[in-house]
C-alpha cells in the first residue's frame, strides 16, 4: 500500500467517538483505507459484468466518514402493539432514528433486537465475535464503504432452543440522510426465527445509494427464514450484500422480493458450513420503466451431505434490464452435495433485456447439480386461451404474469405469500407501495 | 346476415400463409346440435380456432355471425363475451393461474367486472364437479397442470357449464377419453351445452355421437364442408370411411 499517495488524496479518518468501542473504530478506519486503496471492481468476473461500479460510489463520503455514529437515546422501550403480526418490529428511520417495539414476551426469551451500534456496546463481546466476518472490509470496495461509514442498523440475537413464531419485522427507511446500514442476526442452536427485512423509501427521496450488508450466523439445527424485499423509491440506487452461514443440519429459506429503485444490485449468498445443511432460495423480481436489476447468489457447499435449491424469477417489462448471476461453489473432498438451480424470465415487451448467467464452481465428483434458465415473451396460446374464455388482453397479461411467479410463491412459508402476491399485483397495476 | 343463432359463410382460414380453410358455410338454428367430422388435417381445428379469434389462424375472406352480431369485428375476448365458446382440442397449461380463480376471472369478466355474479359460485362448482366426476381438488389446481388427457377435456366442459355460453364450439371432446369418461363428459355437453343456442361438435367417431345426438353432420375434407345430412351420415363414414366421399367429390372431373 503507497501510504503518501493515498494520504495525499483522501482524508484521514476521523477520531474516535467517545461512545464507540475501540475496535469497531478500528475497524471502520481499516475499512476507510481499504475503500480508497480498493480500484472500482473491474467489469471482468460475472459479478461486475452487467453494472458500472460507479453507481455506488457515494459523492459525499468523506462528509459522512467525518461525522461521527450518531447514538440513538435508547431505541427500545417503545411500547409493542397488541395482537400485531409479528414478535417484533425495528425501524432505521430517515432521522437516523432506530426504533424497535418487541413483544415481552419474546424478549423475556432473552431475544435481543436493537440498535447495532448501541448493541456494538452493550453487547460488545458477542457482537464483536462476529460483526463483519463475512461481509468483511476486504470483501469489496463498496462493502469497505459500508463498515466505514454505516450509521444505522439491527443486531439481533436469538439464544439456543428458541422457537419465535411470529417474523421478525425490519423497515429500512433510507432517505436522503443515511445510506449506509447494516444487519447482524446471530440465531442460536435449534432455534427457529423468520426476518423480513424490508427496504422502501417515501416517494420524496431524491436518489442517493442504500448501501447495506446483512450477515446471518445459524447455530447447528437452526431454521431461518430470511425475506429480503427492495421497494425503493424509484431514483435510488440499492446495494446490498448479504451472507449466511448455517451450520450441522442448520436450514434456512431466503426469499428475495424486488421491484424497487433505479439501480439495484444484490449479492446474496448462503454458506452451508455443515453436513445435512439446507438452504432454498426464491426470488420474485419485477422490474419496469428503465430499472435495472443485478441479482447475484452464491450457495458454498463446505461439508458433506448439504442441498441448496434456488428458483429464481423474473418479469420485465417497458425498458427494464436483469441479469441474473448464480454462483454454486462446492468445495474439494466433499460428498453427496446437491445442489439446484433456475431462473426463468417473462420478457412482457420487446426492449427488456435479460442475462441469465449459472457459475459452477464444482471441485468435487460425488455430487448432483443442475441448473436451468429460460426466457421469453407471454405465450401467445396462453393468452388466447384466457381470452377465449372472455378475459380482456390486460387482464389475461396480468393473470399470466402473476401465475408465472406464483409457483415460486407457493413454494414460500404461508406468512408470507399474501405480502409477495401483492408486490406482484401493485406492480402488475403500475403501482409501487 | 341471418336470423340464425350463428351463421357463417364462405369463410376462409389462413395459417403459416396457408389457407387451410377454403370457404365454409354453416346456419345454426336455435337449440340445433351440428356435428362435423373430417380426416386428420382438413381444417376443422383451424376452423374452429379462426372463428374464437385465434390470432394464429386469420380469417381472410367471410362472414360469421353471433345472434345478429358481427364476429369479424371482434377479438377472441368479444367473441367470448358475445357467448361463443370454444373447447380445445389441446387444452393448454397456464401455470400458477388456478382452475377456480380463472373462471372466477371469465365470469366477472363477461359481466362487465360485477362482483356480485360469484356469489353462489362455489356451490356451482361443486355441483358441477360432482356431475363430471371430477374431484373438487381441481379448483386449486393450475389450470390444465399435470392434468391427463381426459382430465383436460372434463375440465373444458366444466368451463363451458359455469361460462353458460350462447354458441359451443367443441373440438375433439371425445378423443383421449375412455369408456366411463366418455360418458361422463357427453352427459355433460348434454347437460349444459347452450340449450337455446347452438352447439357444434368437432368429432372422428359416431361414438360421441351416440350420446350427444346430432341433428345435422357435415364432412370437412380439404378445408371444405363437401357434405351435408343427418345423423345417417355420420354412420355412414363410420362403415365407409372418408375414401368413397373423396372420390366422389374430388376426383369427380376426372371420372
Ligand atoms: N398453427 C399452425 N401452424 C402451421 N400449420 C398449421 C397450424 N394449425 C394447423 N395447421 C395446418 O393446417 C391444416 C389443418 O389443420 P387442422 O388442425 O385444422 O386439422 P384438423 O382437421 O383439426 O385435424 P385433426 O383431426 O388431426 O385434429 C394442417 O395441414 C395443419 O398442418
Ligand atoms: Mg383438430
């Protein structure tokens, strides 16, 4: 590292918060000089191929790197809805405000949902096990960024043998005043928790990168279920890294909804780090007008005798773009792996663009692995056959497009196919919410 | 134009710059039953499919006639709401659209959006699933999804019973179906079939017809309806098969 060259250009960083844990700000400051040293990522791996990098670069960084980590007057406390829908809802709001209402009685379980940063101290020892382990400062240039200068976030903590059944709620309400968050969800043995961590932002803001890293640690024989949802508003640009690692017999289901934003870029990734693991992942994606989605997944097979299945879709329409990139890395002296993988793409008009790219990444001989893609327009049959029954043409592209997703929806826990089938049919209508 | 519940004349089908249709007429008075048969590839799909709309087969010259109502004018969606009714002879998947959600689409679609024409649609479908034996575990399913062939065609019935329909158009029903099935269904079309519209069945074999009694049946050949006569007819090409027709009528310069 040419340390003068740097420090000629970009500012140092700034002195630690008297709040903030001297390692975290180690850390951030670490990520700060990766982030200058790091070139753009070159456009060469499949990764980077379908989006120019600077996108994410954030005009104002070195502002907000000089601002320190704004510290929330205690973000819970707030007092939990009856009869609500979930165990417990957090929000990263606009203000740069956390606020979290947790139903007693799953914090009298010892769940612990709060403010990442306050947790960062009150909570040091576990936090600091395994903040930023695998959404690491080296994992990226934009990743860098993020553990630098992220100012709000969730840490949530599930001990061993704990079985939440109502999900766990997260609005991310990125406006124009924060735009670097974070998740860290540590889920204990055994235990069972659904995270719908759901991104959107009022109509009002402007543009601007929502920059977030979410890193999930199942416990062996955990069950998760992970729901990611991108409803930005339609001039901000989305970036998002996500990673989970779960463990001996662990099992997680990840579902990823977008229709929001201009740009939106998501790489999503499962580790299945130990035998009999199992991770699904579903997408639903729909973009329209000029959006642009790049939607990356990894599942790593380190052990033995671990299954991953991915059913990836999505619709397209006006000028609207997606490249869909699915990496399946199964490593060296493992067996009996399986491991799937499909996306399939409704083109509604000529003018979208779709990319469908699989990766594997195969190192062993004793496994299964399969992969399909497909893509085109509605099938003219299909809606003749609808038509003929004397549905109108609208309403027949609506029907068939929304049964394209709907598999795939079924496919997802109960709780949650009422919230997927309503993205579908708000953008169907042309409608974001 | 006739007063006839549904007219057509001198109707010609292209299809891939095909004509395979090549000027057919047919008047089908109120509650008549109309068979046509016609060897494999003479155009009585291609018929029946220009007449719903298909934007695959263009009709490029004739007229065709819903009570007193221009079909040309319209697309397949009008032509549905105007009361004409088409049965595939493939009945096509649509994945994730389900067998109940769709019809509840076609009927609230045919009038004019009101919601308050599904209200006794549940008990309707059951019923009507218990008549075609079919069981009620199809209104979840997606339409056409996995179903077998006779499944396929019970369920187009069952479409054209809660559709209630002014003109059925029915291509091949009968084949794919065994014994029991084929009874079943042909109850059906009797059923439900447009009591005081019309109904044309596209069929090869006088066993349907054993069932849904016509009372007129045409011969296709070559994309023309080259005869006409009753019920006889049918078992006539039954005992003499298409050739003895064929020669008379196309090779009649040459004898
Ligand atoms: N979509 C299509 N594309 C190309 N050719 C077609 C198409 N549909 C029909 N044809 C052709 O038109 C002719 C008539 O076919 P059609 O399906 O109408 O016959 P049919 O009388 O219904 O036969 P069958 O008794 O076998 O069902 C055939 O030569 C067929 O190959
Ligand atoms: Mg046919």
């Amino acid at each position: 590292m040419n340390l003068t060259a740097i420090e000629n250009k970009v500012a140092s960083f700034r002195t630690i918060d008297k709040l903030e844990p001297e390692w975290l700000y180690n850390l951030r400051k670490e990520s700060w000089e990766f982030y200058n040293d790091a070139p753009l990522p070159e456009r060469v791996t499949n990764v980077w191929r379908y989006t120019k990098p600077e996108n994410f670069l954030v005009a104002n960084a070195e502002e907000i790197m000089n601002t320190a980590p704004l510290i929330p007057d205690g973000s819970n406390g707030h007092p939990y809805p009856k009869n609500s829908e979930y165990s417990a809802v957090g929000y990263n709001r606009e203000d740069m405000m956390t606020m979290v209402k947790i139903d007693p009685a799953v914090a009298g379980q010892g769940v612990i949902i709060k403010n990442l940063f306050q947790a960062a101290r009150e909570n040091e020892d576990l936090v600091r096990q395994y903040f930023g382990t695998m959404v690491a400062p080296n994992f990226g240039k934009f990743e860098a960024l993020n553990m630098a200068l992220w100012n709000n976030g969730f840490f949530i903590f599930v001990p061993d043998n704990t079985v939440i059944e109502k999900p766990i709620a997260l609005n991310r309400h990125p406006g124009d005043n924060f735009s670097h968050i974070r998740l860290l969800a540590v889920i204990g043995r055994n235990s069972q928790v659904t995270l719908v961590d759901n991104y959107s932002c009022s109509g009002r803001a402007e543009s601007g990168v929502d920059n977030s890293a979410v890193e999930i640690f199942g416990g062996d024989s955990a069950r998760v279920k992970y729901v990611n949802l991108q409803r930005l508003g339609p001039q901000c640009i989305g970036y998002i890294t996500q990673r989970a690692r779960i463990g001996r017999s662990g099992n997680i289901y990840s579902i990823y909804g977008a229709t929001g934003g201009a740009v939106s870029k998501m790489n999503a990734g499962t580790i299945l780090a130990g035998r009999h693991a199992e991770s699904r992942m579903s997408g639903v994606i729909f973009g329209d007008k000029n959006q642009h989605f790049d939607y990356h997944t990894l599942h790593h097979h380190q052990d033995n005798e671990s299954y991953s299945n991915i059913d990836f879709k999505v619709i397209l329409k006006d000028k609207a773009m997606s490249a869909y990139t699915g990496l399946i890395r199964i490593e060296k002296d493992t067996i009996n792996n399986e491991a799937y993988q499909e996306n399939r793409n409704l083109l509604l008009n000529k003018g979208t663009k779709a990319e469908s790219i699989p990766e594997l990444e195969i190192l062993t001989d004793q496994v299964r692995c399969t992969h399909g893609a497909t893509m085109g327009p509605i099938d003219p049959q299909m809606l003749f056959y609808l038509k003929a029954r004397g549905i109108g043409h609208e309403e027949a592209v609506k029907m068939i497009a929304a049964g394209f997703v709907e598999p795939t929806i079924m496919q997802m826990p109960n709780e949650l196919r009422e919230m997927m089938r309503g993205i579908v049919t708000d953008k169907l209508a042309g409608e974001q919410k | 134009m006739s007063d006839k519940v549904f007219s057509f004349k001198n109707i010609h089908v292209v299809v891939e710059g095909k004509e395979v249709v090549k000027g057919v007429s047919l008047e089908i008075g109120q509650g008549e039953k109309h068979a046509i048969m016609g060897p494999n590839g003479s155009g009585k799909s291609s018929l029946v499919n220009a007449l719903a709309g298909h934007p695959s087969y263009a009709i490029t010259e004739g007229e065709a006639y819903i009570s007193g109502k221009n079909l040309i004018e319209m697309d397949a969606t009008e032509r549905a709401k105007a009361g004409l009714f088409l049965a595939f002879q493939y009945p096509l998947a649509i994945p994730g659209v389900t067998v109940a959600n769709f019809l509840r689409a076609a009927i609230k679609a045919k009038h004019g959006g009101d919601e308050t024409v599904l209200k006794d649609f549940r008990k309707e479908l059951t019923d009507k699933f218990s008549f075609l034996e079919v069981d009620k575990t199809f209104a979840t399913r997606y339409i056409n999804d996995g179903f077998s062939g006779g499944e396929k065609k019970k369920i187009e019935i069952l479409q054209m019973a809660m559709l209630k329909p002014l003109v059925a158009l029915l291509d091949e029903t009968d084949s794919g179906l065994d014994i029991d099935a084929l009874r079943i269904v042909s109850n059906g079309i009797n059923e439900y079939a447009p009591s005081d519209g019309g109904l044309l069945l596209v069929t090869h074999y006088q066993r349907m017809l054993n069932y849904v009694k016509p009372d007129y049946v045409h011969v296709m050949m070559h994309g023309q309806l080259v005869r006409s006569g009753g019920p006889e007819l049918a078992l006539q090409l039954e005992e003499q098969g298409y050739e003895k027709i064929e020669d008379e009528v196309f090779n009649s310069v040459e004898v």
